[in-house]
C-alpha cells in the first residue's frame, strides 16, 4: 500500500503545474533540476528524484545547521517556515547550491542526495542476505572461526561478522567448555543483554524455570523472547556437556521460508505482516513471578521497500488471539498454515549437533531454532546479545548492516 501511495504521489508530482523554473546543467554534471511548488525534481546518475524543501532544509550540513563533530543536527527543525522555498538554485562542481530566503546557504553533494533519495532508497536492500535451505548452507562451505584467532585478530572477527549478517548464523570453534570463556568470546561481538534469565544462563533438564527448554523434550522451531515488545538480537548456545544421546540442534531461516510464502500467496504474507498478535510469558514459581507480554505482527517489514527484518514465531508463547476481527480469523489461521508448512519443510531443517567448545550465535530476529529430545545430563550454557552493537560492530568494518 506504502509503494503504491508512493507511486501515485510521484506521477502527481510530474504533473504539477506552475514551474519555476527548468536548467539544463553542463554536461559534465550529468544533472538537470526542476523547481515545483513544494519540491526539487533532480535528475541525475540515471534517477528522477524528488526532494521536498523543508526536507532540504531541514537536512542543511552548513556549520551553523549541524555539528560535524557530533554528526548531530544543530538546526531546530520546529523553526523552519513550512513554506519555505529557495531564493536560488544551481549545481557547482557535483553539488547542489540552495540559497534561501534570509541569506542562508546549503550545499548538498549530488551523490549524498542520490544516495538518501526516497526514490533510491526504496529499491535499496538494508542488508544484504543469503536465504538458505539446508542444501543452499551446507554447499556454501561456510568456516567456523577459532576461538583464538577470533579473540585476536580483527579480521578474523570481521568475517565472522560478514557470515552472521549474510546467514543469520555463525559458529566458534575450540571455545573452552567453560562459562567463562563463553562470556569472553560473546563480549568479542556485542553486549550482553540481561534480561529475566540474567546474564549468563547455564542450564540442565531441571525445569528450575517455567518453560519447556528446561526439559529433556524436543522443541519445534521458534525465535525466543516473542513476548517482549522487543525481542532479544541475538541468541548464543554453548553445550559445556551431554552425556546421552539425542539434543542435536534444529536451526531454520525463518526468511528464506517468509519469502517461498510470499511468492506462492502473496495475500497471506501480507496478512502476517499487517495483523498484530500478543505472546505472552506467565512464570509463577517460588522463586520467580513474572508476566511479560509483547505485541506484533508475525513478519515485519520495511514499509518503504517491503524488506522483511524480525520473523516473530512462537507458537508455545502465542497468547489469546483477540486482536484479529471474527471475519479475519479463519484467514490468519490459514495464512499462519501455510507459513507453518514452509517453516517445517525437511529442506529448510539445518540440524547441528553443538558440543564442548562449539558456540553459535543466532539472528533471533531471522532465524529459528528448536531442538530433539535427549537423554542424560546435559548443561547449556549462553545469553542474549543485544542486535544493535552487533550490528554497529559490523559497519564500524565498513559492512552493510
């Protein structure tokens, strides 16, 4: 609906009368503008695109309108005049040149302004993946870190940081079994996020927690924490021992199945990511009470270029669905089948079996994971990382994220 709104607003803008004026730039700028009513038409690098006047004023990177030091803006946006036009407008050098009324002027690279244009942006990726399947993941061959190369080496942490935004999923290898050493190497990423669990969860088949993971059963696949209203970023795993048999890990790219639904039944991806729903986590033993409720849709995407960025997929923390209309019901149970069905296709299913000294991280917002039932003794170890850091690491590498 956003894009075709968007769409709309473009062909009316094409068609607006009263121009003020047209120029023709030298040709070794590549660039022609047009001055509308309430916009700037700039044509340039391949691209008609359309930039509102308050927008470029409110956006001015002159000393006196943002602090470069800070990269923060200086300019109090509540004061600019909503009508506000340009008293002259010309390209110097690949650089638009807008003089407003009072004197004021902004420059503004051409490319800056092709790169931050709605018109761009909107057929841009924020971050680059590779969806997968299990065949799709395995034939990638992609390498573990080692724990001391990891803990040492910047580049070794910057491509394991490129797998974990590609795959959602990146494995260190040789980690000491320890809980210690566990902290340490999730430190090397992000932050730890402590959250009810604490910081550091260690656990065993106790069911010392009300929630199943605290018991020897399987685990269907799910992301984690669906009942905050912002879910955890990233998930760790570190199996210190198992003696028994069964526990193998069960990872699958809730995308890549988020996507096969999309192109078999748009209507029911769309469905996902417009209805919002509540899961809910209630504890109420002796040594913990809590009530935890988060609300959102299913599928989340960017409404400017429809790209999908949190999966929330819990059906053990699912609360009482009183959120959709009676007539819309059968249709959300429908469409939550068929996205159930592409989730649990033997294809997409990426069994790992963690032992001592194999720690994963997992995209919590991409990525689900489950488990088989096991027999014996055996003690997890892990902890939330949060998703903002980890992703702030990965651009501070100059990666897209």
């Amino acid at each position: 609906m956003f894009c075709r709104l968007h769409r709309s607003v473009l062909r009316q803008a094409q068609l607006l009368r009263g121009v003020s004026r047209s120029t023709a730039l030298p040709r070794r700028a590549c660039a022609t503008f047009r001055t509308h009513e309430e916009c700037l038409e700039l044509h340039y690098g391949g691209t008609q695109m359309h930039f509102n006047f308050v927008w470029l004023r409110d956006h001015c990177l002159s000393a006196a309108s943002y602090n470069s030091k800070t990269n923060q803006r200086n300019l109090d946006t509540g004061s600019i005049d909503l009508t506000i036009r340009p008293e002259s407008t010309r390209v110097e050098e690949d650089h638009l040149v807008i003089t407003w009324p009072g004197g004021h002027m902004s420059k503004y690279s051409l490319s800056w302004l092709a790169e931050n244009s709605f018109e761009r942006k909107y057929q841009k990726t924020e971050q680059p993946r590779i969806l997968w399947n299990s065949d799709i993941y395995r034939n990638a061959n992609i390498t573990s870190s080692k724990w001391d190369t990891f803990m040492s080496c910047d580049d070794e942490k910057k491509k394991f940081l490129q797998n974990y935004l590609l795959y959602g999923i990146a494995f260190v290898d040789d980690v000491p079994a320890t809980v210690e050493a566990t902290e340490a190497v999730t430190q090397r990423v992000s932050l730890i996020r402590e959250t009810t669990y604490g910081r550091m969860w260690c656990f065993t088949s106790d069911y010392s927690r009300g929630d199943t993971a605290y018991s020897q059963l399987a685990l269907d696949r799910h992301t984690d924490t669906s009942y905050f209203q912002e879910p955890c970023g990233i998930q760790v795993f570190h199996c210190l021992k198992h003696e028994g048999t069964g526990g193998r890990t069960l990872l699958v790219d809730g995308f890549y199945a988020a996507e096969k639904l999309r192109q078999r039944s748009p209507e029911s991806f769309e469905l996902l990511a417009q209805v919002p729903i509540k899961h809910e986590y209630i504890e109420n033993t002796d040594r913990h009470q809590n009530h935890i409720t988060g609300i959102g849709p299913v599928l989340n995407v960017y409404p400017w270029n429809n790209e999908m960025y949190l999966i929330r997929y819990n059906n053990y923390d699912r609360s009482v669905l009183n959120t959709i209309p009676h007539d819309v019901v059968q249709r959300w149970y429908a469409a939550h089948r068929e996205l159930t069905t592409e989730l649990r296709r033997p294809e997409n299913e990426l069994w790992v079996k963690l032992t001592p000294g194999k720690v994963v991280f997992i995209d919590n917002w991409r990525v689900l994971h489950g488990r088989e039932s096991f027999t014996g003794s055996r003690q997890l170890c892990g902890c939330y990382l949060t998703r903002d850091d980890v992703l702030s690491a990965a651009r501070c590498f100059g990666l897209q994220a």
